[in-house]
C-alpha cells in the first residue's frame, strides 16, 4: 500500500478544492505552525507540512520558539493565534518541553482551528460519529482502507496502541455506524496494550491490524493472520535506517496488504492536516462543506 502515491492523488485533490474555495471570493486558507526548541525530528516534520502547504496553494506560518520559553508566553502566543481571523488551522509540533503544560497548550486552541483534532471537544464529536476534523494519523489509515477497496464492516480490526493520537481515534472511527465521505467502518474492533493477553493470538484474529505501538519490528510474521491488511503507524530509528512497528520483510510474506516505512502512513498524516486546514476555513467563513 503505497501512501506516497496516494498522498499525492490526495494533494492534487485538495488543490483543486482549495483553488475553488478561493475562485469563490474566499481568502486564501492558512496555517499557524508552533515549533518549540531544536528537536531535529519536529524540524524535519515541520519543513514537510510547510512544503506541503505550498504545494495545495495554502499558505503557512512559523513560529520558531526558543526550548526555553516558559508556560504562559507559549500560552500567550496560542491565544493570539486564536484571535487572528486570517489562521484557520493552528498547529502546535509536539512534543513540547518539561517547562510547558502540553495538555493545557491543546486544550487552549481554539476548536474551529484545531487541526490536529486533539481538543477535548472535536475528540468528543468523533466519538459521537459527527466530526468537526478527523484526527490526522487515523484519517490517514481509512484513508489507505478506502482508496484500497478494503472491506472493513463486519471484519475484526485489531489496533496495537492506545494513544491518544493513534490508537483511541482509529478504534473509535473503525467501529463507527458512519461518518463523513468514509467508508471505513462497522468493524469489531479490538485494542490491544501492554497488559493484553496472548497478544500474539488476539493478533492472530484480525482481517485488519493496526501497528502503533512505537517498538521497531515488533509485530512478526507469526502474529499476523494470513491474507490480513497490516497498517503499520510505527516510525523507529534502527542502526541509523528508519523502520516501523512491523518487521516488513516477514510480514510481507504472510500479509495481504502492508504499508512500508517510510513511505506508507507518514505522507498521508501531512495530507489530512491539509484537508483539515481547508475544512477549518470552510467553516470558519461559513462555507458549505462537501
């Protein structure tokens, strides 16, 4: 399952969306980044979202912030975004330093402009199925599913991880009756953590298996149902190469489906913050959205 080609069908989608927003006598959609101290990996994925932004015609800011800052000037800044009618998506790159309550930061940004969908709100709207913004990792993932005609109703999907940027969100949208322009759903799913059972066997049962543990090559060929559809989340640096939670060369040989890393879920999780961003403007200017 290649995300890179997918990301760009997507991307040329959202450029012709975004032209036609704009044709329409809307302004031109922007996002605020924040980026705070040197992380080089925050760095890289920062640079990718401005590209990206470019490439669909939506512009972009950076706030470059010292690792210093202190809680309430990062605060501040948020809450200046929030009130800059021109920023319709506020992005703050995390993780943040020790100083900085992280979670006081997310809950601060304003729901119509968080494009992450991490406010305490927009996450109770998808648990609800009537999303504001689907989060932008698990949006990534039914993305994959759908544009690969991929069944998922009825299937058993098994998530490894229950983060709250990953795990909880792509149960949720999994086991949902429906939601917006998504396919993906009326799946029986099954999150699986540290303390699951006879991880390998519960594996062993998904038509559907989601990998978003963060342990390089850590699903095996032993614990994947033949013919499944392996979605692997993971991003892990391994003797200087770039690897994911599952061990591809293996899995490949049982899997039906796999995405890669690099290459498979990464490019999509930039894209949907796209959408995201279009949509916040949408909204945001009381446009209709399709």
């Amino acid at each position: 399952m290649d995300g890179k080609a997918l990301a760009k069908l997507i991307q040329s989608e959202i450029k012709q969306r975004v032209a036609d927003h704009v044709a329409a006598g809307n302004p031109q959609p922007k996002l605020a980044a924040v980026l705070v101290g040197d992380d080089p990996a925050s760095k890289v994925y920062v640079r990718n979202k401005e590209r990206a932004c470019e490439r669909v015609g939506i512009a972009s800011e950076l706030h470059r912030l010292s690792g210093d800052i202190d809680h309430d000037q990062l605060l501040a800044l948020v809450n200046e975004l929030n009130r800059d009618d021109d920023v319709n998506g506020i992005l703050v790159q995390l993780p943040l330093p020790d100083q900085i309550d992280e979670q006081a930061i997310l809950d601060t940004i304003d729901p119509l402009k968080d494009v992450d969908a991490f406010h305490p709100e927009n996450v109770g709207l998808l648990s609800q199925g009537r999303p504001r913004f689907l989060p932008c990792t698990p949006h990534g993932i039914v993305q994959l599913l759908d544009r690969h005609d991929v069944d998922c109703s009825g299937k058993s999907a098994v998530v490894i991880g229950r983060s709250d940027i990953v795990g909880k969100p792509i149960a949720s949208m999994l086991m949902q009756k429906s939601l917006p322009n998504i396919k993906a759903g009326n799946a029986t799913v099954t999150v699986c953590h540290s303390r699951t059972q006879d991880l390998a066997g519960v594996c062993r049962q998904a038509d559907i298996l989601i990998a978003a543990i963060g342990r390089a090559n850590f699903v095996t060929a032993e614990m994947v149902k033949p013919g499944a559809v392996v979605i692997d989340v993971g991003i892990n640096r391994l003797d200087g190469k770039l690897v994911g939670d599952v061990d591809f060369d293996a899995v490949s040989q049982v899997a039906g489906m796999l995405t890669p890393v690099p290459g498979g879920v990464g490019p999509l999780t930039v894209t949907m913050l796209l959408e995201n961003t279009l949509m916040g403007a949408k909204i945001q200017n009381r446009v209709a959205v399709s």
